[in-house]
C-alpha cells in the first residue's frame, strides 16, 4: 500500500492543491474537437455527470493521492466510453496524476502502477478520432514528471556532495589542528625527553651499568615514540599529496634518493597517497638499516588504472624483505592488500627491490 500513498516530494501545500482545483474547473468548460459538448453535473447522461465528479476530484486532488486520483480518472472514463455518454476534456483527467506518479517515483515503478489505467484509457478510446491527442498528452505527462524527477535527483545529489565536501573540510581542519598540537606540545615534551636522556648517559661514562641501560633504553623508546608520533601526525594530515610526503620523506636521508613521480600522481585518493607514502617509508628505513646502500630509487607512476609505487637500492643487503624478522614486508603486504592492492619484494640485478601496486579510478 506504500506505493499508493503520495511521495512527500510532491508539493502538497495549500496553494497547489487549489490551483489544481482551478485547473480542474477550467477544464470542465473546455470542449474536446468539433463538439460543443462539455462536462456539466445537470446535463447529459447520468454516468457522464458521475464521472465529472471523478475526473474533477482525480485533477484537484492529484498531489494528495495522485495513484487514487490516476486509478479513478481512467476507470471514469472508461465508464463512460462504455456507457456511450459524450468524450469531455475532463476525460484526460488521468494525465495529470500520472505527472505526479513519475516525479515521485522510479519509473520502474511508475509503469507497474500507470500501466494498467493508461492502456485501458486508450483502448477505451481506440475508436474516438482524438486517441492521438489522448495517447500524446499521456506520454507528456510521463515525460515530464521523469524529467522533474531526475532533476530533483541530480539536485539533491549535488547539495549531498557539497555537504559532504564541508563536512570533509571541517574534518581536515580538525585532524589539521591536532596534528599540529601533537607536534608541538607532544613531539617537544618527547624530544626533551630523549635529549636529557643522552645528556645524562653521556654525562656518566664510568657510571652503574644498569643506570646507563636504563638511559639507553629510555632514549631508545623515546625515539620510538617519536618515530610512531610521525606516523600519527602523518595520518592526521590527510591534505598532504603523495609527491609532498615523499619529498619531505627522503629529505635528510643518509643515502642518496632519486625520486621520480609520473604525471598524475599528485591527485590520489587520501588513503592512497598514505599508503604508497608508508610504503616507501617502511621501504627506505629498511635499505638505510640493513641493506648498506648508497643509492636508493624511488619511483611512482599511474597508467590505466593502477597506481605503481618502486623503490630499489644498490646496497647488498636483504632491503624491505626480511627486516625484523620479515614483519616489515609483512606489515607493508598486509597494508597495501587492504586498499585492494599487491606488494612484491625481493632482490634485483644490483640490491634490493620492493613494487607495490594499487588500482586507481
């Protein structure tokens, strides 16, 4: 029964009903062809005075229940045709409704509910020399209640998009201004915290040997914090594009990089971006820890549908593929496999080489 009920993307206000209701009474004085027969409720046949009230009800009521209003226009008028009772303009009162029917609903939809009344208006009319006019003003009705309907959805559509795109900016700021109080107030308190921690190693060369393990290993865990801090801060600066994080990347290295980026590549997907720039990262830390490179190559490029990220060295070492026990190719694998992609690792004609690949739009 749902689909009967009328979709509250109608207008329905007080105004419309009436000016349909004013489109109804204009209607009845408009004669059909060559007669001058119009619809009357004091003249002419009893069925043809019922079936005014009908189509007048099935005009001004349309928007408040426009399949009701469609259903008992046609059926009035097929009533008629069979009663032999004179053909009024009222007689088209079922276009109208089926106007409605279409900008409300799917037009799957529509022909399930319209196609019967419709079709049965029309072969009730077969013999009647204005079938044309009737068959055309049908066919406009549907028209333009679809043309309304797809304009109201590409309408909604776009002020959906620009809802979301705010909401993706107020986002963005906010990770923004987290991102950056993290950097300031944590990354700073660790930093001092990591330094002293040096400082007072460094300060007792002939100290306790457990005092200077414990300072190492607060140094060294600071550090780490640091290091995940990055990673953080990293995700939370989702606005920073791929070539952007890989040249603050492999600013400061202690190996030479060469980064080459194909055309195309600076307009990724965020977490696309993040996961190639994690990628390299994890890649990078591996050839400066374990592969004793002195050149490493980074290179990322788009084709048809698919995004490449390379890194390779010339170091002799075993590179991304089996540090830390392989948890590194591991975690990179696991990564790049989430976001639909693949990752392969292992050696090249001189060093190292790790190729992941993820589909693009």
């Amino acid at each position: 029964m749902r689909r009967w009920r009328p979709d509250r993307a109608i207008d329905r206000g007080p105004w419309w009903v009436a000016l349909d209701l004013a489109v109804a009474w204009a209607s009845a004085g408009i004669a059909v062809g060559s007669t001058e027969y119009v619809a009357s409720l004091t003249e002419g046949p009893i069925a043809s005075r019922v079936a005014v009230v009908v189509w007048f009800c099935a005009i001004g009521l349309r928007r408040l229940a426009p399949v009701t209003a469609l259903w008992a226009g046609a059926a009035a008028t097929v009533a008629v045709v069979l009663a032999g009772a004179p053909v009024t303009n009222l007689s088209l009162a079922s276009a109208l409704p089926l106007t409605m029917i279409a900008q409300g609903r799917r037009p799957q939809v529509t022909a399930e509910l319209a196609a019967v009344p419709v079709l049965g208006v029309l072969v009730a009319l077969a013999g009647h020399p204005q079938v044309e006019l009737v068959a055309a003003v049908h066919a406009g009705a549907w028209i333009s209640g679809t043309a309304s309907r797809t304009r109201r959805t590409r309408e909604e559509r776009l002020r959906q998009e620009a809802a979301e795109e705010r909401a993706g900016r107020i986002r963005a700021d906010e990770r923004a201004l987290l991102a950056q109080e993290l950097h300031d107030a944590v990354g700073h308190a660790v930093t001092l915290m990591v330094t002293h921690a040096g400082a007072a190693r460094l300060s007792l060369p002939d100290g306790p040997p457990q005092v200077r393990t414990a300072l190492e290993r607060i140094e060294q865990a600071g550090r780490d914090a640091m290091a995940d801090l990055d990673r953080v801060i990293g995700l939370l600066s989702d606005r920073r594009s791929l070539p952007d994080g890989l040249r603050e990347l492999v600013r400061g290295l202690p190996v030479r990089v060469e980064l080459r980026l194909g055309p195309g590549v600076d307009d990724l997907g965020p977490g696309q971006a993040e996961t190639l720039r994690r990628v390299a990262q994890e890649s990078l830390t591996n050839v400066i820890r374990h592969a004793g490179a002195s050149l490493a190559r980074v290179e990322v490029r788009r084709d048809e549908g698919v995004v490449t990220l390379t890194v390779a060295d010339d170091g002799g070492g075993e590179g991304a593929g089996l540090a830390g026990g392989g948890r590194g190719l591991r975690g990179m694998r696991a990564r790049v496999e989430k976001a639909g992609g693949t990752l392969e690792a292992g050696p090249a004609a001189a060093g190292w080489r790790v190729t992941a690949r993820i589909p693009v739009p």
